[in-house]
C-alpha cells in the first residue's frame, strides 16, 4: 500500500511537471510547447518553454520541496504538530526584510531583495531561538511563544512599510508578501539550488534523530541523539530552506503545514520515512498549484499560495475524515 | 563485573546542583532501586547516570571508562534508559516506538535489517504486546504505553537499564510482568537501576537499595540494612509498619503521618 | 456655503490637485498632499499626508477633493463620517475626464472653467483621432510594473489611452483594473507595442526585464517600447491628454505613416518621447 503510494506520487509529480511545461498559455498551444521541448518549433515558443516554464518549474520544486520539508522537520524537532516556518516567524522575518529592501533599496539594486530575506529569516530565528532560550536550554514552546512574537513583529513592520511605501513600489512589495513563481530566472534557480539541496542533506541524514526527537528531547538523548547539536542544525538548515524559499517565491503559506500531515496520513508518522516523502508531495503541489495560479484566469496570474491552499484544503479534509 | 560507578556524583540545571556528592555502583546482575520522597532528585539522579545531563562534579564510569569520553550513540547502546514520559506528539504505532530502541545501532542512512526486525519483535514480545503492533501508542493506555517504552529500551540490547518510574501508571498483573521481566534481564547479567515509589515493588525487585533526600544518599545496601522505621519517619515523615513475610523482606504499610522527632543519622 | 465666502479646497492626490489650480482655483487650495508637485505655485502651499485624516480635519476644508486613483478609500470614507464634503473623480477614460473637469469646475465655484477645460479635453481628443486614423492598428499593453508583470486593463483610463492611440490592449477583462499577468504575454506573437511611464523605477525593471527571457520580444525590437512623460501619463488629471498626445507623436514617428508596415527594429530605449522632469507621484 505505501509503495503503491510511492508510485503515484511520482506519477503525481511528473504529471504535474509536463502539464507545467505544456499547458497552452496565452502565447502558445499545447502542441507547439511539445515541439518547443523536442527542440523544434519557433525561437519564441522554445524561449516560453525553455527560458520561462523550466526555470518556473524548477523553481516550483525547489520551492515546494524546501518548504515542506522545512515544516517536517521543525514538527519533528519540536515534538509539534503545528510547528511549521510560519508559525516559528522565519518566512515572517523574510517577508519583512524582503519587503524593506523593496520600499527602502534604490531601483538598481532591488537585486538584492533575495538575500535581504534570506537575512532576515536568518535574524527571525536567531530571535527566536535566542527568545526560546530556558534555564534548561531552548524549549519548544518558548520556542512556539518566540515564533508567535516574531512573527506579530514581521507583520507590523509588513503593514507599516506597505502603508507608508510610496505608491509604485506597491506592486512590488505586494508580490513579495503574496507570494508567486513569476520572477522564476534560471540565475534564480541556481542560486536556490544550494540552500535546498544542503540543508536537505542535514535534514536526511538526521532523520532518524528527528523522529527520537518527536518523542521528546529526553526520550531522544537516552537514544543517542546529541540534541544539542542536532537542534542547531536542523533550525538552522529550516532558516536556510524558508529563507530561500521566500527570497526568491515571497511568502507562500499553507505548503509547510500541510504537505508533512497530508504525508503522515498515507504514510504513517516515522520522521525518516516522512520526510524524502514530504519533498516530493511538497515539490508536486507547488508546481500544480503554481499551474492552476497560472492558467485558472489565464493570462492573470492568481497568488500560489492561495491556490496551494485551495487544491489542499479539501484534501486534507477528507483525509483527516477518512483516517482513523 | 562493575557496569556503572559513580563517585562524588553531583549536578543539576542551570549551575544549580540537585544531586549532591552521590556514589552508587551497578554491577553484572544486580538491580538497584531508588527511592526518596517527591523532589529528592531521583530522576535527576538517573539522568545523571545516563549522561543525558552533564555532571557539575564527581565521574561516572561505565564500563570502567568515564562517560565524558564516550560518544551519545555508544552510551545509547550501552544504556537503556527508559524515561517517565515521553511526548506522543505523533501517533507511532507500537512497532515503530519499539524500532527507535535500534537507532542507536543504525547509523543515519542504514535501514534496520532482520537482526534488527528481530530484537523489535523480541522486545514486543517479551512485555506481552505482540498483536499490537501496528496499533497507534495513542490508543493504548497509560500503562501501555509504559510497556512501550520499556519494550523500546529492550529493543536496543543495552547491558544496563535506567527507568525512570516504569510502573506508576501499571496495574497488577503488569506490575508482577514488570517485576519478571527485570528479574529476567538480571540473571541474564544486565545490570538494573530504578527509580520507583512503591516499596514493596522495589523489594521484589532489588537486591539493593538506595534512598535520596534532598539529593543526597540517605541510606543505601541491601533491604534488611536499610528498613528501619527512623529511616521512613526522618526522610519521609511517616510512621510505618514492616510485616514479616516468611522468605523474603518485609511488607512496608504506612500507618500514619508520624508527629516528627527522631533524627535519622545518615549513612555513610 | 454661503454666498461670497472663500471655498477651502483640500486636494487628496497629485491629480486633483493639478485639476483646482487647471480650473484658476489655486487660491482656493487650502494644503496640498505631500506627492503633489504640479503646477509650480504647489510649492508655496502647506503639505500633509494623505492618510492623515486628523491633519486634512486640521485644515477645515470645506471639501475635499478625492479620486479613486490613488486616494485611500478608508481616509475618505472616516472624512464623509465626520461631515466633511468630500467629491470624488472617477477618471476611467478621457469622457470622464472632461466629465470630471464639468463636476470639480461647478463644485469649486468654477463652473465656466470647468466646461472649457472639458471643451479642452475633448478637443485634444479629436485632434488626436484625426493623427492616429493614420495609424495602422497595433496590440499593446500598457505596464505599469515589470517584475512581477502588472498591465492596465479595459476599465481604466490606461486602456482609453491606448485605444485612441489605435492600439489593442492585449490585457484580459474582468480581472480587475490592473491585475497581475503571466510574464508570456510579453513573448506573445500578437504584441506590437508595450507603453510604461518613464520613471526611474520602471527604467530599472526594464533594465532586467530585456536581459531574461521573457524581455527577448523587447530586447530585439519586435516588441516597440514606447515610454510616456509619467506623471502626465499616471495622474488621470488635467496633463493626461498631453501622455496621449505624446504616444500619438511616438507612433508616428516610429511607423512610416500611412504605409502600414512596421519601421525597422531598433534598440528600445532610443525610443522615446522628450525626456521629462522626474518626480514620483505620491
């Protein structure tokens, strides 16, 4: 049943990738985006499909994937089921530091809008950390009350910047807080590659100390986790995952939440074998939710994360239904 | 053969120490038991023992080398520790609890192989839960879910177990299981440390006792050397009756709060 | 009000604001919004924030004058609950410009100067018709931000503009005035021509938008890029029908006129109308 469930997840992800690559779009039919990936059809129909929709693509999944891998290991870490980088203020402290650099930075160099945020969700959870901070280290619902405060001050510094923003820049400053795919570059893919793929590696290879860590940071240690260390770098490889994430797709809410519940109820609640699963259910529903964002009112492009949220939602209703 | 040692043992949170200047030896085969009143620091004791929490003071060695020089998965081998409570965030299911108990000897990327399969499905086994084991922890009860955990410690082999309170939620066919399980594992030469509340259950279990107050030892050795009535009314306040049982140690049967008085000297 | 007494006018925004000093009532302007920078006179007058609603009180206007094209709609509606008079534009076309110059003319006290100005309006208008009949039609769109893409729609002045300069907007309906568009609709075969105001922001973005691939239709001329004067071409005011006639000039002088076939592909940023002054709105 779970290697069944394994094979349509991929099939899920691949559909969902073709139909990113092919779905006709205002300019170009289904047919000539096929041509276009052959490597025939026009030079214009090969740049839409080859310079626009593969790097949206791939930013798609990156995307996907390191938020919800992101959200797995923090409910992991913190024995939470409602921890995700939301929650924790570290898209919060992004989106805030993203949008300043919109409203403060001259024109030139809104270029360095991503790594404004990646800094700001840097900051956000050295707050929060340094907030969560006991007698008996950090605890994880000081650590929760931390993200709580985090994030009421990432949204108060969010509204004030969009109040007092002068009225051009809106746009942009509004596309960072709604999130979107839409500035997908292949520079920007690359540039994001690295701040998924290593802390996906921390994460994995800390797995199976994430799932002793769910049951408690005792129960974990008696089991031969340094939580000390494993804590440091799973927080900090969250922060890197989110904070590129909202560096280059602005915030998108929902995907870190849900993608790690929609995978424990098909594939139980073992950390280690939740979370490759998690990349891969994360990575699919942000690329079809980045299509239905797309085409739904083609050409108007709709926030993803509010599509993210509508194609999950129901799902996760029935599943939640469904499941003992 | 020693398992444990601990000498001058002290330490506590945040610089504050709660355990005081404890020694206590674990040998091959021998259960130990600790008791004392409510904030005696018995757990604190225990996670102590287990390296969990660093010592401020004193050395503990297992094995016959000091735990500061050994790595958290090779104490994690050594040492079943069996914590009070664990946080079922999560719905595991009974195997997957029990699986844990095999990290310490999987590495991060190794998936658990027969051998593996198999002291899982031993340790289920040997604290009567095979046939659950795919139901989720969450729906079994309080002292179930002890089982659990103390099938999870089994799971990893240790030759020492630390449990912290294994019986408070057990009622009394669990409890003589518990009491079978443990006398099994000693004779089997793994050496035991308990924490408990129930004295009577400690007397059927160890051979030797150790008593806390205000994280010192009050009293330690065998029961006949440590059950005296001064003991129970200076560290607990409470008069007691010990009941003669033909072949073993007394029953102990608390009469009442007693009016104070007598000071207890302490053991040395 | 009574007869004889001095109107005190607070304009909310740049646009109504060049709209009472069009109509000869700037000695009627009690303050200006801090983004107001036209005419030059402005420059004398006491500024306030927009959103101050405490500030604008503080003035004692007897109206307000507010348009749907920048003024915060909460700001307005907090002035009408304290009873204060507050007139509202609602320029979506040129029509209604001349429409709104009528209605602010009468409300100001200024009611001749309100119909010439409207009689003005229309006037340019119809001189432009008579120009750009001699256009060939085009598919447009007019931008308003790069990154993410954000085009005016049918429904806004910015759609009228582009029509009486005979271009298509290729922007969707019913989606909102100025909705955020899928960035291949810059590569679409269809588009001839993309118009922006020509402010340093929007220089920028363009900037980065040539070198992606989704700037290439822009980046090799077959998409014509023409930038207009950006205050008159933002500000739905009294300066608006100088944006379209400098887009009339712009085509013309692009197309070969009357031949209907395009001029050679040139780079983008030489074309364009007589640089203006900078300033942003607001």
């Amino acid at each position: 049943m779970r290697r069944a469930a394994d094979v349509v997840l991929i099939a899920v992800l691949l559909a969902a990738a073709a139909a990113a690559l092919l779905a006709g779009g205002p300019a170009l039919s289904a047919r000539e985006a096929l041509a276009a990936l052959a490597g025939n059809g026009s030079p214009e129909a090969r740049t839409i499909v080859l310079g626009l929709r593969l790097p949206r693509l791939a930013l798609g999944l990156e995307v996907g994937a390191a938020l919800a891998l992101a959200g797995a290991a923090l409910q992991a870490l913190l024995s939470n089921p409602l921890a995700d980088p939301f929650l924790l203020g570290i898209s919060g402290g992004g989106a805030a530091a993203a949008t300043a650099a919109f409203a403060a930075l001259p024109a030139s160099a809104l270029g360095l809008v991503p790594a404004t945020a990646m800094a700001g969700s840097a900051l956000a959870t050295g707050l929060v950390w340094w907030m969560a901070r006991g007698p008996l280290g950090p605890s994880s619902t000081r650590m929760i009350l931390a993200g709580v405060a985090v994030n009421a001050a990432a949204s108060a510094v969010i509204l004030t910047i969009l109040s007092l923003a002068p009225s051009p820049r809106l746009p942009g400053a509004l596309a960072v807080t709604m999130g979107s795919l839409a500035s997908a570059s292949a520079p920007a893919v690359a540039w994001l590659t690295p701040y998924v793929l290593i802390p996906a590696f921390v994460l994995l290879l800390h797995g199976r100390d994430l799932g002793l860590l769910a049951t408690g940071e005792e129960s974990a240690a008696g089991l031969g986790v340094e939580v000390a260390t494993v804590r440091r770098r799973v927080f900090l490889a969250a922060a890197a995952l989110c904070g590129g994430a909202v560096a280059f797709a602005g915030v998108i809410g929902f995907v870190g939440l849900v993608v790690p519940h929609l995978c424990r109820m098909v594939w139980g609640h073992a950390t280690r074998r939740l979370l490759p699963r998690t990349m891969v259910a994360g990575a699919a529903l942000m690329v079809l939710g980045d299509l239905v964002a797309r085409r739904a009112l083609a050409p108007v492009e709709l926030p993803v994360g509010v599509v993210t949220a509508v194609l999950g939602v129901p799902f996760f209703v029935a599943l939640l239904r469904r499941s003992p | 053969m020693t398992l444990l040692d601990a000498r001058g043992l002290s330490g506590g949170y945040g610089g504050a120490d709660i355990i005081r200047g404890v020694d206590l030896t674990v040998t091959e085969g021998r259960c130990v038991a600790v008791l004392g009143p409510n904030g005696a620091g018995k757990s604190t004791l225990l996670r102590l023992l287990a390296g969990i929490l660093p010592a401020s003071s004193g050395v503990v060695e297992l094995c016959g080398r000091p735990l500061a020089g050994w790595r958290r998965r090779d104490i994690a081998r050594a040492i079943g520790f069996v914590p009070q409570t664990v946080s079922f965030a999560f719905p595991l299911t009974v195997a997957e609890v029990v699986q844990q108990g095999r990290a310490p000897h999987l590495g991060p990327w190794r998936p658990p192989a027969p051998r593996d399969h198999a002291a899982v499905a031993a340790a289920i086994a040997r604290v009567g839960l095979d046939g659950r084991e795919t139901t989720p922890v969450e729906r079994l009860s309080g002292g179930e879910r002890q089982l659990v955990l103390l099938a999870r410690a089994l799971a990893s082999e240790p030759r020492l177990l630390l449990l912290d309170e294994p019986a408070t939620a057990l009622d009394v066919r669990h409890q003589l299981d518990l009491v079978a399980i443990l006398g099994r594992l000693a004779s089997d030469g793994a050496g035991v440390v308990l924490v408990v509340h129930d004295w009577n259950l400690a007397l059927r279990i160890a051979g030797r006792l150790v008593v806390l107050q205000e994280g010192r030892v009050r009293a330690a050795g065998s029961p006949t050397e440590v059950l005296r009535p001064e003991l129970f009314r200076a560290v607990f306040g409470v008069d007691v009756d010990l009941v003669p049982r033909p072949g073993g140690a007394p029953f102990v049967v608390a009469r009442q709060r007693s009016s104070g008085g007598d000071e207890f000297p302490p053991t040395s | 009000m009574p007869d004889g007494a001095v109107l005190r006018v607070v304009p909310l925004a740049p646009d109504v604001t060049e709209l009472a000093f069009a109509l000869g009532g700037g000695d009627l302007v009690a303050a200006v919004p801090a983004a107001a920078d036209h005419p030059p006179e402005v420059k004398r007058l006491p500024r306030f924030r927009q959103e101050d609603v405490e500030a604008i009180l503080s003035l004692h206007p007897d109206l307000v004058l507010a348009t749907t094209a920048g003024s915060n709609a909460r700001v307005i509606e907090r002035l009408r609950e304290l009873g204060t008079r507050v007139f509202t534009t609602d320029v979506t076309s040129f029509d209604r410009l001349a429409q709104a110059c009528r209605l602010v003319g009468r409300a100001i006290g200024r009611p001749e100067e309100g119909v010439r100005l409207a009689d003005d309006v229309e006037a340019r208008c119809t001189l432009v018709r008579t120009r750009a009949a001699t256009l060939p039609r085009r598919t447009a769109l007019y931008v308003v931000w790069w990154d993410p893409l954000i085009v005016g729609s049918p429904g806004t002045f910015h759609h009228d503009l582009l029509k009486r300069a005979a271009l298509d907007n290729l922007a969707p309906a019913g989606a909102g005035r100025y909705p955020r568009v899928d960035p291949e609709l810059l590569l679409d075969p269809r588009l001839d021509v993309v118009v922006a105001p020509d402010e340093k922001d929007l220089r920028d973005g363009f900037a980065r938008i040539v070198r992606s691939p989704a700037g290439e239709r822009l980046a090799s001329g077959a998409v014509q890029v023409l930038w207009l004067p950006a205050d008159q071409a933002s500000r739905p005011g009294p300066r608006l029908p100088e944006a379209l006639e400098a887009l009339v000039a712009a085509r013309v002088a692009y197309e070969k006129p009357g031949s209907g076939v395009r001029g050679p592909g040139s780079p983008p940023d030489r074309i364009m109308t007589t640089p203006q002054p900078q300033g942003r709105p607001q």
